[in-house]
C-alpha cells in the first residue's frame, strides 16, 4: 500500500507525474542528508533536518514549480518571489527538459544556508 506522499505523485496526470517524479528523485540524489516527507499537503524535503523546498503542482493551470523556503537568502535570475516575502519559487515545464545547470546552482546555494 502507497503512503500519502507516493500516492501524491502516482495520481497526476502524465507528463506532470513524470517531471515531479523525476525532481523528487533528482533532490533526493543531490544529498544523502536530503529526506522527503508529506507536509502541508505536499512533497516536502529537508536538508539535515531543517525544511529545504518542497514541490508543488497547480491542478487548474498545470504549473509545476519548486518552492525554495528560505529563497529570500538565494539570488538566482530563474528563482521569483512573486510578491511572497520568505519563499522564492523555480518553475518547470513538465513538457521540456529540467534546466539542470540552473536547478544544481540553486541546490548548491540552498543546502549552503544549513
């Protein structure tokens, strides 16, 4: 039987499961000190145990995006804050490749906080 956070992503529709699936696993890969957990009502994950982002998936417009929760620490042009005072957020489009090369910066700027 799937727990709450698997069961998340193996109802979306394909190619929004895909791309969540893979970024989830892709966060997952970048540390072992990474963990996931079902927080909030999304797949959220932590970096030596303090929150570190979480994944999030509009159902109505289809917009998938990666919140940072201490994105007002990172200056990255692909993160946006949106009027969002704490967490800076970096969209995907599940129709075209991840921007890997931007996606490790942020990592990279992310888990130095911690």
């Amino acid at each position: 039987m799937l727990n709450q956070l698997d069961n998340y992503f193996f109802t979306l529709p394909e190619p929004q499961q895909g791309c969540l699936l893979f970024l989830r696993q892709y966060i997952l890969d970048y540390s072992k000190d990474i963990t996931d957990a079902w927080k909030f009502n999304t797949p959220f994950f932590y970096y030596k145990k303090k929150w570190l982002c979480y994944l999030s998936y509009n159902k109505k417009n289809h917009v998938i995006y990666i919140g940072f929760v201490y994105g007002y620490k990172l200056k990255h042009p692909k993160l946006v804050s949106e009027g969002r005072k704490q967490i800076k957020v970096f969209y995907v489009d599940p129709t075209k490749d991840v921007d890997i090369k931007s996606f490790n910066r942020i990592l990279k700027m992310a888990t130095s906080l911690k």
